[in-house]
C-alpha cells in the first residue's frame, strides 16, 4: 500500500534522456492522483522542497557521467535535508548504442551505489535502484545517433520505466541496479579517475568556432553556469560537467569538442609531468620506488595535468582569435565532420508528452 501523498522528482538532464524519463514517472504517478512535482535541479537554483505536512515519495534521477552520477547532482544529494521523507528512489541514465540490431548497453559504474550510500546515511530507505538505458549523448567519442537509432532505443526504455515507476508507487522494492554490482565495483576506479581528473580535463575540450554569434544560448542553458564570455567568445570553465546541452542546442553547430587540440594538451601535459617528477626526484633525492612516492604521484600528476591544461586552453582561447589557429583547432575537431550528429532528443516525442505538474 502506497504512503505517500505526493511524488517528488530532481532531476539534472543535459540533453533530455533523464527529463523525459521523469516525465514518464510523473506521468504514472498521476494516473494514481498523486500531486507531482518534477523539478530540475540546474544551477542548485529555486528547488522546491516538500511541505512539512506532506508525506512525499522523493526520487532523484540523473544521466550517468564517467561510471558514476553526475557531479551536480551528488553535491544537491550531498546538501539535500534529512528527514523530509521515509523512502526514495533513484534513476541514472545511461548511454545505450545500437551496433547493428544489437542494443549495446551503458555502465553505472558508482552512479547508484555512491548516491544510494550517501543519502542511506542521511535516513533515507532506498526503495527503488535502476538504470535506463537511453540513446547515448557522449559526442566527443562518437557521432550523434540516427533518429531511428534514438526512437528503437527510447522505444525500448519507456516501458520499462514506467513499470519501474508503477511497481515504486505501489511501495514495491526494485534493486534492479544492484544486479550488475560486481561489475559496477569494478570499474569503480575509472569512476574515481574520472571525477577527481578526467571531467576537469574534458571542460578543456570545448571551444566556440567562428560560426559562434554570441547569442549566448550555450551561457543561459548551462547547467553549471560553467560557460562565461570572455574576449567576446565563450569559455569552459573547470566546472562543467561535460553534460553536452552546450554542444546540442547550440543553433548554429558552432561548439565542438576539440580532438585535435585535446591531443595536442595530453602530449604537452604528459611531457610536463615527466619532467616535473624526475625534477623532484633529483632535487630532493627521493627514492622512485618508495611506496609513498608512487601514491604521491598520482596526485601530483592530477594536479599538474588540471594546471596546464587550464593555462593551455587559456592561451588556446585567445589564440583562436586568429583565423588559422581557429581553422587549426576547428578542422582536426572530428565533431566537425558532416557525418558527425549532434544528440537530438526526438522532438516530436517531447511535444507529445504531458507533465502532471512541473516546475
Ligand atoms: C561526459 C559524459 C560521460 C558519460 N559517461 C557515461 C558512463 O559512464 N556510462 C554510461 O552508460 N553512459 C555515459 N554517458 C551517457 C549518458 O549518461 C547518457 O546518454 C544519458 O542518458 C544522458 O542523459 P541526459 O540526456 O539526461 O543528459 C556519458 C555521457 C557524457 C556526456
């Protein structure tokens, strides 16, 4: 039997896989008269708690990045109130490819197990653990799908999450999540790797081309509030979150994720870190094989990766000011290439959907 009175949804969607999935338990949830919010958590701005006299369900729904939730949404988890509710539910996107009539599926990596974790210690029972798998957004490492790729894949999951959303509002537990646990531990390290390096590194890739007229769409869209203007054209700061709205909605294809000059920083910053730790090596007569060296590395090889990629790109932005550099930079961009799709969320489905009650 059901306890709650009321369904409440944050959520954080980059480019529409994690909103529409909301939507759809929203959705079911108002099919059984149970008022719903579904909030959108972008810049951690005018979220709407729970009424103390209410008795809501509360669930949090994410896209997964690098094997583990998106970073915004762990830092709303991490500050969310205890004791508004008894029981939650989570939801992480993946990215599903399709390989021929093969569905390939994503990763969760610690985009479950970390958030169940983190708000399990603050007294909330998790009732509800599961991924979806949606078309995949990551455009830097491959080209947008085809329409009727993203219709198949989404086609697929709808379903499945609205039976995931009917079996949770009848106060049913679904661990689904948790089948996949030994694999997720595993690659956990990589989600480690990735949420203390390799996310500061990929905010380094995007660059503005020639084709950008400062419309500033990329800049009030940003869920991060991670992109600025400086010397008139947009700038990645280190916070964003590599979510991909910038590059998807930008209207004039005038973002791209930059390979060539990403492959150029990963020569230059390797070289760096080399020669800083053999520098420090001799200057202060470490020992290269001493256990506490070998860790010590690993941390300042982060923080000297972050630093010259940071200056790089600095250097890189305002350098691109200059038509070759820009032509450069933009012609060694594979997501300039004509085959290479930016991630449309199917309109047409958007358009169809109706929400019980959003913000
Ligand atoms: C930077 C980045 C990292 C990603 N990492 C993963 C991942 O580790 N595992 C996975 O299955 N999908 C990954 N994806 C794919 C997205 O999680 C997936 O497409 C998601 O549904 C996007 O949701 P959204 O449209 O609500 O932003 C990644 C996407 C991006 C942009």
């Amino acid at each position: 039997m059901q306890s709650w009175d009321s369904l409440y949804i944050y959520y954080l969607s980059g480019t529409g896989n994690t909103r529409i999935s909301s939507q759809w338990i929203a959705e079911e949830a108002g099919k059984r008269g149970l008022r719903t919010v579904v909030q959108q958590i972008d810049r951690l701005e005018n979220i709407v708690m729970p009424s103390p006299d209410e008795k809501p369900l509360i669930g949090f729904a994410f896209p997964t990045h690098g094997f583990n939730a998106a970073p915004i949404m762990l830092k709303f988890m991490a500050g969310f109130p205890p004791h508004l509710c008894s029981k939650i539910f989570l939801l992480n996107t993946r990215g599903c490819l399709k390989l021929y009539k093969i569905f390939v599926p994503g990763f969760s990596g610690l985009a479950l197990i970390l958030p169940a974790f983190m708000l399990w210690m603050k007294g909330y029972k998790c009732i509800g653990i599961r991924s979806i798998d949606m078309p995949s957004n990551w455009m830097p490492l491959h080209p947008g799908l085809r329409e009727k790729v993203i219709e198949s894949i989404i086609h697929k999951a709808e379903p499945i999450i609205r039976i995931y959303a009917n079996k949770i509002l009848s106060g049913q537990k679904v661990w689904r999540g948790l089948y996949s646990l030994p694999a997720d531990l595993l690659i956990s390290p990589i989600s480690v790797a990735y949420y203390i390096g390799g996310r500061f590194f990929l905010s380094k890739t995007f660059i503005a081309n020639n084709k950008c007229n400062n419309c500033m769409i990329c800049i009030k869209e940003c869920p991060t509030a991670s992109i600025k203007l400086v010397g008139n054209r947009p700038y990645w700061k280190l916070t964003c979150e590599s979510c991909m709205r910038c590059l998807n909605h930008c209207p004039l294809k005038a973002i791209e994720a930059a390979h060539g000059m990403a492959t150029a920083f990963m020569i230059i910053m390797s070289a760096v870190n080399t020669w800083l730790i053999l520098f420090m090596v001799q200057a202060l007569n470490i020992e290269p094989e001493a256990w506490w060296w070998k860790i010590l590395t690993q941390f300042i090889s982060i923080a000297v990766m972050i630093s010259v990629a940071a200056v790089l790109y600095l250097i890189m932005h305002y350098a691109m000011g200059f038509k070759p550099i820009n032509y450069l930079v933009r012609f060694t961009s594979l997501t300039t290439l004509p085959f290479w799709r930016r991630y449309k969320f199917l309109k047409k489905r958007k358009e169809n959907t109706t929400v019980p009650c959003e913000k």
